[in-house]
C-alpha cells in the first residue's frame, strides 16, 4: 500500500468509499456482515482511510463501520465522515457530529467534511463550528466536499482547510483550477468516482487495455495508480466485494513510467 502524509498521520493513498454501504437514503440491513468483513479485511492489507456521510444509509454505514473497527486499533484507522448541507448551522453542526461520532463509535472522527454547500447558511459560521469542533477534539481535519476554487478559498480564509473531496478530472478547467489551487496550498485533494461513470474506459478503450497488458494489471488497476502519482491526490473508490477490494490494492505498489503517465494524461484532454 502507498501512503500520503496529513498532519503526521500516514494514510492510504487508495481510500475505501463507501457510498451504498448500509443502504442509499434508507438503512439496508441485509448486507451488514458481508461489509463487515470487507472492512476488516482492508484495514489488514493496509487501507486505514475510510470514508462515509451521515446520509448513507440514513447513518447505518456509520454503524456498519462501527461495528468493523470496534475490535481493531482505533489509533491506526483514519475515519472520514460529512456533515449534511441542510445541517450546517452551529447546533445542527454539533448534532450531526455526536450522532455520528456515537454510531462510528469513537471519541474522535479524523475528518470531518461539509458534504456539499448550502448558500442559505452562513459559510463563516459553519466554518467556526468546525474549528470549535476541532479545538474540542471531536475532530482532527477540516474538509469541504464538491465545493468551487472561490468557495475553498472563501472557506480557508475562516478556518485551515486540509482536505477537499470532489470528483478529478484532468480535462475540466475548472476541476484542474481547484486541483492547482490545492497543490500550492498544501491541502490533499480527495478523488471521488475515479472513473466517473466509465465513459474514459469506453472512449479510450484501446489505450487503457494496451497499458494495462504492459504491466499486467487491470484498467481500473492503471487508472487508480495514475491518479495516485499525482501530488497531494488520493481517491476513494467504491469496494462491492472482497475481489474487488483486492483489485483497487494492485494499484498500488508500482508506477507507471512516465510516457504512460502522460499518455493518459494526453488522452483526457483529448477526450474532451
């Protein structure tokens, strides 16, 4: 496994998303020992960043994580977690955030995101109830979810913001503003749907396959170390099973050159 550093805190470079865990806006309760087990299992081949929302599964992913890290050390697990955009004022802030903390389980959540903006709240008052939240302990990290350049930058100016979470995509101007922006402000930026909903597999088809063949790995095992060789980048891919938690692993571990890098690179500005 590959790790970045954030604030003296080594986490895995291949996060594990767990959007749908536990259920999409209502609890699921039918595969809750199966994602138990996934989790375990990643967190022993190295992954200790693991991501979530208060609104997967109306919080039941927050209870499934918790209940897979209740027997493990708690010291060595990064835990993500995100605040709802309708619950962003102080009271409603400090509400979601015990909540969750007492579903995961845990005295502390290591990153705690606004999910998505809410231009009806006070950005700045938010933002203070995130560093209250963080001088309390509760917290370690301050992040800010599908947000613009202008809005991080507005949000940085109230608090220090280490993490942003939204989708990469090397070919929109406006992602790769946001991206540069991070990489000049040290703030580690967390990929989302690394493949979007697979379009560059189906347009670059041919060069993906003839990459994956040269280093004997799968597309999706190519693209997610593509990503990860970028500065300050992480992603959280979806894990549906254990094959596929072991999949997202052999990305890691191994570089591309750097002709195939760029070759990539090129084929999403191409894509465009």
């Amino acid at each position: 496994m590959d790790y970045i550093n954030a604030n003296d805190f080594k986490v895995s470079c291949i996060g594990f998303g767990t959007h749908l865990i536990g259920g999409k806006f209502n609890p699921d309760y039918s595969d809750d020992e199966k994602y138990i087990k996934i989790i375990r299992e990643a967190i022993s081949l190295g992954v200790n960043h693991i991501d979530t929302s208060e609104v997967y599964g109306e919080g039941h992913c927050e209870e499934i994580i918790g209940k897979a890290i209740s027997v493990l050390d708690r010291d060595n697990i990064f835990l993500a977690s995100k605040v709802w955009s309708d619950n962003l004022s102080h009271d409603s802030l400090f509400k979601s955030l015990n909540s969750s903390l007492s579903r995961l389980g845990v005295d502390y959540i290591d990153l705690y995101y606004i999910h998505y903006p809410n231009p009806k709240i006070d950005l700045k008052d938010t933002m203070l109830a995130l560093k209250e939240a963080k001088d309390l302990g509760l917290i370690k990290n301050i992040g800010v979810s599908n947000f613009s350049k202008e809005l991080l930058i507005e949000s940085n100016s109230y608090c220090k913001v280490s993490f942003v979470q939204n989708a990469f995509d090397i070919s929109d101007k406006s992602c790769m503003e946001l991206f540069n922006f991070c990489q000049d402000n040290e703030i580690i930026f967390v990929a989302f749907k690394p493949f979007g909903k697979g379009s560059f597999f189906k347009n670059n088809n041919e060069i993906i396959n003839s990459i994956s063949v040269r280093y004997n790995k799968t597309p999706a095992q190519v693209m997610l170390n593509w990503l990860i060789a970028h500065k300050n980048l992480i992603t959280i891919p979806r894990v549906s099973s254990l094959e596929h938690l072991k999949e997202n692993i052999g990305s890691c571990g191994w570089k591309l050159n750097k002709e195939d890098f760029d070759l990539i690179s090129n084929s999403f500005l191409a894509s465009k």
